[in-house]
C-alpha cells in the first residue's frame, strides 16, 4: 500500500480556497513535495486546537482511516493557549497529554506521527 499523509491541526496547515483568502495553510502546499502518488489528507480546521479538534469529534474520521504506514502530522499550539476559551483551551500538561493520545493512537493503528508543538512543551 502506497503511504499516505494525514494533517491535523489549525489554519497554519488547513487547506484553504478562496472563501478564507488570503489565508493560505501548509497543506495546500504539501503536495508538491512529496514523491508522486503518496496521497495527502488535509483534516485540519481554522481555529482547533487540540482539545477541540478531539471535542467536536474532527480526530474520529482521521482515527478511522488511518493504517499502517502512514503519516499522521500533528500541528497544534496557539489556539491551545486561549485560556479565556474554555471549548480550545488546554493547560501546558493536557496540552502535550492531547498530542500524545493523537501520536498513541496512531501508532496504535501502525501508522508514525509527528508533532510540531509550541516551544517548552515536552517531545513526543
């Protein structure tokens, strides 16, 4: 099976279109620079963090989906501070925990997965 990349995340890598310009995201772009025929699936949304993206039930389909090897991106951080929101918010500790479940759960299902998370915060 040929591998494929699963983004999760925020508007930093979010597929947009022309409704959100001139926001732009990493994923509309990954494509580009990955060998031909390795599939790119862009689960990120504008303003989720890790809590929420769990929260409003975003991760289950990547969950699903997932197989072994492929690549599970995680890109999460600043909405994790909003600390006046409490459907985004996540303390420091909850805030790694959450990238762990994500990574656990992947490798769970044979896949690899990377974090880039905010500075101080502990590697996966």
């Amino acid at each position: 099976m040929t591998p494929r990349i699963f983004w999760i995340g925020d508007s930093t890598v979010q597929f947009n279109n022309i409704s959100t310009w001139p926001q732009c995201g990493m994923g509309q772009v990954l494509d580009l620079y990955v060998r031909p025929g390795i599939a790119v699936y862009d689960h990120a949304r504008n303003g989720r963090s890790t809590k929420s993206f769990y929260d409003e039930g975003l991760w289950a389909p990547v969950e699903a989906a997932l197989c072994p090897g492929d690549l599970l991106l995680m890109q999460f951080g600043h909405n994790d501070e909003k600390s006046e929101d409490p459907t985004r918010y996540a303390a420091p500790d909850q805030f790694a925990a959450n990238l762990l479940a994500y990574a656990h759960a992947a490798q769970a299902k044979g896949a690899s997965a990377r974090a880039h998370h905010a500075a101080g915060a502990p590697p996966l």
